[in-house]
C-alpha cells in the first residue's frame, strides 16, 4: 500500500510518486489495465444489446406493416421485447460501472500522484473497499434511466409511432376517429381496447419516470 513518507506530520502531506514501492506501483498499473479490458468487454456487450433491440423492432415493425391481416399486438410484443433487452442492458451497464468505477479512482488519485500533484494519502482504502466488496455506483432503476436516456426511449418512441401507424392504416379510408368508440381498436381478442390503450399508456409512463428520476451525473464525480 501506498505510504506517507516523514515525520509524523508529514501524513497531512499529499501523497507524490516517490510514496510508492515498485511492486505497488506495478500492482496498480496491471489492476489498471484489467479493469480497462474489462471495459472494454462490457461496452462491446451493451452495444451489443442495444443491436439485438433495434433489429428485433425492425424485424416486427416490417412483420406488423407489411400485411393488413397482421395483428397490432405485434407491436405490443415489441415493447415487451424491449423492456427485457433493456433489463438485461441495464444488469450489464452496472456491471461495467463496478469497473468504471475502479478505473476512475485510479485516474483521480493514484495517476496524479505518480505524476507529482497532491492526492488524499487515504484514497487507496476507497480502492481496497471496492475490491473487497464490489458493488455498483448505480441502483438498478438508475441504470435502467441511463440506457432508457441514451438509447431506449427513442427505440419506444419509434415502436409507439408504429402501433399508431398500424391501428389508423387498419380502418377504412374515409373512417372520422371519434370516441370513445376509437379506443375499440385496440381490441385484442377479448381484451377490450381501453384496457389495452390505459395498459400500454401507464407503461410509458413508468419509463418516462425511470429517465427522469435517473442520476445525471457519475457519483464519482460528485462534488
């Protein structure tokens, strides 16, 4: 670990690189390293999922449009779709915030002291305490916000847009939309329309909520 050269006072001092031990020092730079591959890795996997949503909704958007005989509830599916790439989405980015994180107390402290500038000596027991117990700098519901902020909601914008697009191109040129009687066509067998309209209106709602109660900024960056 990393120590503070001196007499006693000299514990108030910054740590600067002379503090570190080559072993140390060495220990810090591959931990550095493998948390960027790390990195590395789960970004690859989170593009991945964001992919794995956009062709899905392609793929059944095509499926719902391309006949009149095909079921707006296509459409329905792809929200349910969606929301489970988006958990899986969301369970990978905190992931890849536990190494973002390491990486960024690294970055704050441990580099500039290698590089001369003054650090708190007590950084490293921030480390030590991430190592000994990862966690995620995110609660599940802020990182589903996150990806429904910079992905997902646009990806619902467009399935919505769709479902309305294939409910008006299923009636009748000519066809005044009046209600309440309107809200029948969003009939699923025996599920009346309403009960569907209020269904996929309250979804909505939910993640309008996610993003908006969604941290806006790194908790390592705070203050």
């Amino acid at each position: 670990m990393p120590g503070v050269k001196g007499a006693p006072g000299a514990a108030l001092d910054a740590l600067t690189d002379v503090s570190y031990s080559t072993n140390t020092a060495n220990a810090l730079i591959h931990l550095y390293r493998a948390e960027v591959g790390k990195m590395t890795a789960y970004r690859q996997r989170l593009d991945m999922t964001t992919n794995w949503s956009v062709v899905t909704t392609a793929g059944l958007a095509s499926f719902a449009l391309g006949s009149p005989n095909n079921s707006h509830a296509t459409f329905l599916f792809a929200m349910f779709m969606n929301y489970f790439f988006l958990r899986l989405e969301a369970r990978r980015f905190r992931i890849y915030e536990i190494a973002h994180h390491r990486v960024r107390i690294m970055e704050r402290f441990f580099y500039p002291a290698m590089l001369g500038d003054r650090v708190d000596p007590g950084w490293h027991q921030l480390l030590l305490a991430e190592l000994s117990k990862p966690r995620s700098p995110m609660s599940r519901l802020d990182a589903l916000g996150w990806r429904l902020n910079r992905n997902y909601l646009w990806i619902y914008t467009g399935v919505l847009l769709g479902w309305f697009a294939k409910l008006d191109m299923d009636q009748p040129k000519g066809w005044v939309l009046e209600f309440p009687d309107a809200l029948s066509l969003a009939d699923i067998g025996s599920f009346p329309g309403w009960l569907v309209f209020l269904g996929v209106f309250v979804f909505y709602g939910f993640l309008i909520g996610l993003a908006i109660r969604a941290a806006r900024t790194y908790p390592l960056e705070e203050g």
